[in-house]
C-alpha cells in the first residue's frame, strides 16, 4: 500500500511540476520604439510569465550578447541597447533555461538618424564666433537663448563602487557648475529599483565631474544592471550611461526548522523509530520526540529496539533550495548517538561553493537499543531585504 501511494505522489509531483515548466515561458520580444533610430536607445522586454535563469541575449548587431545568468522574472527589461547604424535586425533569445523560449526572435528595422538643424550642427559648418565663447561654452553676454545650453553627457565612470555607500565618480561634459540632481534606475530581475525621486546625494559638482554617494540603507534590491542620468541646474537631461553591475547589501541568515526551502527527499526506514524532519514512518509507533525543539535547520532521528537482532542502516536525503540571489553558504552538522560505539550518523556531500541548491545526504547505523540523533544548521546569504525564496 505504501508503495502505491508513493508512485501516486510522485505522478501528481510529476503532473505539478509538469504544468509548472508550462507557466515558466518567453512568449514575445517587444520592442519600443517598434522602429528605433540609429544612435538612439532601443528599449527591449522579453514578455511572458514565470521565471527563467542563464538568459543570452543576441542584439543582431554582432554586438556583445546580453548575459543574465541569475533568475529573473517574466516580463523581463533588458537594458537599453543602442544600433549604430541603420538597417534590419534579428533579435534572439539564444539561450535561457528554466523556460520555454530558447529560439525566440522578432526583426526590427532601425532608421537612419535624423540629421539635427540646432545651432551645434551650424558650428560645425560655420564659425559661431561671437555666439559660443573661447573655450566652446556659451557667451556670457548672450541671453535668453536657450537653444545654446549644451545637453549634459556621460561620457564614463572614474574609480566608482556600485553599492549601497559606494562612491562614484562621473565624468562628462555640460553638467554645468551649478549642482543638479544624478539618478540611478535599476533593471533588476527580480526587483528592479529607483531612488526617491531618483536623487543621489552629491558630494562635488562641477561641469565635467560629479562625485555622489549611493544611500547605505537601500534594501530589497537583487544585484542587477543600472544605468545613471544627469539633470542639470536648468533641468536639461543627459541620455542613459552605460550600463553598469550594482550589488546590492549582503546579510546573512539561519533557514529555520520547518522553512519550506527544505523539503525531505527520503528518510530511511529500517530502524523501529524513523523521522526525518517533519515526516515520520508511519508504520513505526510512537512516541515521538518534536525535532523542532533541537534548534536546527533539519533534524533526523532512527530508534533500535531493545533486543532487536542486527543492525539498523540507511540515509537521509533532504533538497534545499533558495532564490532571488541567495546562495547556501555554511552549514554546521553534529551527530548525537546515544552511545558513540553503538550509533553514528555522516553527512556525506559538502556543501558546493556558490550555490543555490543542494541535496545533502545522511548515512546513519544503530546497533540494538541504542538510538542516532542529528542536526543540520543552513547558512544562506543573499541581498538585504529581499526573501530567499
């Protein structure tokens, strides 16, 4: 009978995580505007539902592919990618896993762009002379002429730290000497963020150099790409600046006994008395003792009877999985036999560097009347704020 409801369960898992993978899909990729312009940022979402991981994007300009190789969560803003040149382009999700998607693509035609007629465009065929002063900046003697305000430009990052309480330095053109405001947008995966009004506190402005600080305390955030943006004294914008990684503020936390991150796999049924976590033999008697009261993140326990002939082995296997940039990062086992030559318990695969799931197993013997407790305490670290799972 046991074994009849085991395959049952595992044929309505199997029917479960069936129509998951189903949910879990691309279902387009949009562009906006539908027909961008050379030289002018090209806004791309990969639409659908769920979530994905190992995303490759390829722009069709034999440009660099986008690489996204954590989980992100459907509809999906890549950064802004900029064409060169005019022309059609094949854009393609070459890669992703997770989801079903791997192939889709949508062609895109990108304008020539427009030739400007401003008063820059003039200067570069005529000589502005009395118009812009000696060093390209505007004359002081010309006023209400807005036409002449030069449109604030990143041009790079000096030595800069993109995390909460990082410095950064950015270096460009037209920022004006009178302090204006720098943001930062985020294209998170998970949970993309902007600032409070996007305001960056400013430590030095002058017209070609910022230096801000980014706020400490954000939280809720996952490691993502983001982009800055200048608005100046006289609230003239720069475009985006080049995409660059943020990394979001680390903490560290204990999985709790209980925690759905943790899920046993199978506990082993020899001995008269087996439980692993919250599951116990049903075909054992009880009483039981409450693992939850041991303190840790999962606890196993095997009973030999009193005058039982042979010895009692199996294993314990248990799946940990967490999410959204956490990754499992210590764990701590101790085995508790009730007589150290009679019982014993091993924790048999180490714990991987840098991941985000595990499948840890436990051997265990006990002999006659003797009894084998275990526990297992999980570590995780991942962005402050944000679930593991």
């Amino acid at each position: 009978m046991r074994r009849l409801l085991i395959g049952l369960g595992l044929a309505a898992a199997a029917l479960f995580f069936s129509a998951a993978a189903r949910a879990d899909q691309i279902t387009a990729v949009q562009v906006s505007p539908a027909s961008p312009q050379a030289a002018s940022a090209a806004n791309v979402t990969l639409q659908g539902m769920g979530t994905c991981n190992s995303l490759v994007f390829d722009w069709g300009d034999q440009s660099p592919a986008y690489s996204h190789g954590s989980q992100l969560t459907l509809p999906f803003p890549l950064p802004p990618h900029t064409y060169s040149n005019a022309g059609n382009y094949t854009l393609t999700v070459t890669g992703v896993k997770g989801c079903v998607g791997k192939g889709l693509s949508t062609t895109i035609t990108v304008a020539a762009k427009t030739v400007g007629g401003g008063i820059v465009d003039l200067c570069k065929h005529v000589d502005c002379g009395g118009l812009l002063g000696s060093k390209g900046g505007l004359n002081p003697g010309i006023k209400n002429f807005p036409l002449l305000e030069l449109q604030p430009k990143i041009d790079y990052f000096g030595f800069s730290n993109f995390t909460p309480g990082g410095e950064v330095t950015i270096v460009g053109s037209g920022f004006g000497n009178s302090p204006g405001a720098l943001h930062i947008v985020g294209y998170g995966p998970v949970i993309s963020f902007k600032l409070p009004d996007g305001n960056i506190p400013i430590l030095s402005w002058k017209d070609t150099l910022i230096v801000a600080t980014i706020p400490a305390n954000i939280a809720g955030v996952v490691d993502q790409p983001v982009v800055f943006y200048v608005v100046t004294a006289n609230n003239l914008k720069s475009k985006y600046s080049l995409t660059v990684p943020f990394v979001a503020t680390r903490e560290v936390k204990k999985i709790p006994y209980g925690d759905p991150a943790v899920m046993v796999v199978s506990c082993g049924t020899d001995s008269n008395l087996d439980q692993c976590n919250n599951w116990s033999d049903p075909d054992d008697g009880g009483p039981l003792p409450d693992l939850s009261t041991w303190g840790g993140t999962l606890a196993g326990n095997h009973l030999n009877c009193w005058g039982c002939f042979g010895d009692d082995v199996g294993a314990d296997v248990y799946q940990v999985s967490v999410a959204n940039g956490w990754i499992l990062d210590q764990v701590f086992f101790s085995a508790m036999p009730s007589d150290p030559g009679e019982a014993s318990a091993v924790l048999n695969t180490s714990l991987p560097p840098g991941a985000s799931a595990w499948q840890p197993s436990v051997s265990w013997v006990v002999t006659s009347g003797d009894f084998i407790h275990y526990t297992m305490d999980l570590y995780t670290v991942g962005p402050k704020g944000v679930p593991y799972h």
